[in-house]
C-alpha cells in the first residue's frame, strides 16, 4: 500500500512539473510573439516612411542637400526646402531645453531629497497626472494666456512666436524629467548619503556632490526622452508656433517646425508634395535616432 501511494504521489508531482512546464514554454512563446510584433510594426513604419521620403530623390531629379539646406517651400512651384524648419525645431528643442532642465530637475531633487513626505505624496501624483494632459491642451493653454501675455508684454503684433513655443514645450517637458529624475534619484542608496554626511558634508552639498551624479545616468535619461517629447510635438505647436516659413533671428519671430509642417499639410498633400513630407519625417526621425544614440552613449558612460 505504502508503495502504490508513493507511486501515485509521484505520479502527481510528475503531472505537476509537465503542467508547470507546458505553460512556461507557452508563456516564453507569448512574449517572444510580442517582442516579434513589436519589432516588426517598427520596421514596418521605419520601411514605410523611408521608402516614400526617399523615392523624390533616388527616382527623381530632386537633391537631397537642397531639400536640407533650401529655404523656400513651396509645393506649387516644386519647391521644397525645409532648412528654415529645422533651424527653427532646434531653436525651440534647445530653448526649451534651457528652461525645462533646470527646473525639472531642482523639481526632482526638492521632491526626492527636500520635501516632507506628506508634500511629496501630494505633489508628485500631480506632476505625474500632467503627463496624462493631451498635448492640445497644452497648446489651448498657451494660446489662451502665454499668447497674449506676450502680446500685451512685448508689444508684438502677434504673439505666436518662438518664445511662446519654448515655454509650452518647457511645460510638457516638466512631467517626463520630473518623474524619471526623480526615481533616479531615489534609487541612490542611503549608504551614499550617510557616508557623505558623516564626513562633515552638508546635506546640500551631499545632494550635489553625491546623489546627483550617483543618479546621473537615470537623469541623463530623463532629459533625452524629454528632448524627444518636445522635438516631436505638434499640437500643441501648430496652436502658438504662427507657422512662418522663415529662418527666426528673434525669439519674437514666428515659425514652424518640422512637425507643425507635416501636420498641416498632409491632409491635402499628393505626388511629390506627399513624398516631400515622408522626406520630412525621415529628417525628424533622424533627430530622435540621435538623441536615443546619444542617451545609450551617455547612460553607457554613467554607468561605469
């Protein structure tokens, strides 16, 4: 009898391990599956979008430093220069940039190091929730008080400007390097901390001289993606950007990117036009594989 039970109960665990094992095996081929699909919808809008952008060019007889270094767009008359946009996504990138870095992160150090946990508790979810906003309310906003108070403040003519496009993508910037930095900064070990402030460190100068560069590969990481946020925005850009197809030698100058190009004329675009604005896409896609080749070089570097 004692043989038989041993048996039987040999026989459950072995049925036991096979189930076990069954569905390890299926789950392994469940999230290679998405892995795989993941993969293959980016290679498939990658292919898409090179393919269309890059037929003017390789079938055509139009010049690829033309269309980058040309200053007239103008479908009308085959003219598709777009150097005035790029010069102007970047003035805007790298102005907001210079707002919303810094703020961001003295944000993320007040909440992660400073603040009492009864108003980090508070404040963060709420820097959390604006990243939920949708990025046209974003555009209402500026457009319904940063406009005009530009307008009123400056004495411009109109106030959709560079400088209105700079301050609203410095706001949607905020939640990303905000959130990210923060866990970065966390994450640090107490260990770090406690050894500095036993060797006669100010608490400040143990954040600035300890924590932050012990978090530098998660901050790092948090401006880029918010470099990305703010390269690739169109909404809330068409709303307080004034779309003038001109080089901005002032912040008062009104402009338009790259992506407020694409967006506002794709819904009528054909032929050439079209593919010109798939040859737009291929530029900006190229800023954003740069600036993730720059955040792996740069959390490459912070992690050693």
């Amino acid at each position: 009898m004692a043989t038989q039970h041993t048996k039987e109960v040999e026989q459950q665990i072995s049925k036991g391990n096979a189930r076990k094992y069954f569905f390890e095996k299926l789950s392994s081929k469940i999230f290679l599956a998405c892995a795989l699909l993941s993969v293959i919808s980016l290679l498939l809008i990658v292919g898409f979008v090179f393919y269309k952008g890059a037929n003017p060019f390789v079938t055509g007889d139009y010049s690829f430093l033309s269309f980058i270094f040309g200053s007239e767009w103008v479908p009308s008359e085959d003219k598709f220069g777009i150097f005035p946009m790029i010069v102007a996504s970047i003035y805007a990138t790298m102005g907001a940039l210079v707002i919303g870095v810094p703020v961001g992160l003295f944000t993320a150090i007040f909440l992660a190091e400073i603040a009492p946990k009864r108003v980090a508790k508070i404040v963060s979810p709420a820097i959390q929730l604006l990243a939920g906003i949708p990025s046209v309310l974003y555009g209402v906003f500026g457009l319904a008080i940063i406009v005009p108070f530009l307008q009123d403040n400056l004495g411009l003519a109109r106030g959709q400007s560079l400088i209105a496009v700079i301050l609203v993508l410095a706001i949607m910037m905020l939640p990303t390097i905000v959130t990210i930095a923060e866990t970065a900064i966390r994450a640090v070990p107490k260990s770090y901390r406690e050894g500095s402030l036993a060797l006669g460190v100010s608490e400040i100068g143990t954040i600035f001289k300890v924590v932050v560069p012990a978090a530098k590969s998660g901050i790092m990481a948090a401006i880029v993606l918010g470099l990305g946020r703010a390269l690739g925005e169109t909404m809330a850009v068409i709303l307080v950007a004034g779309n003038s197809l001109i080089i901005p030698t002032s912040l008062t100058d009104s402009i338009r990117p790259l992506t407020t190009n694409i967006a506002l004329e794709m819904g009528y675009a054909a032929g050439t036009h079209l593919e010109m604005l798939f040859a737009t896409g291929i530029v900006l896609f190229s800023f954003i594989l740069i600036l993730n080749f720059v955040l792996a070089r740069l959390t490459a570097k912070g992690g050693h």
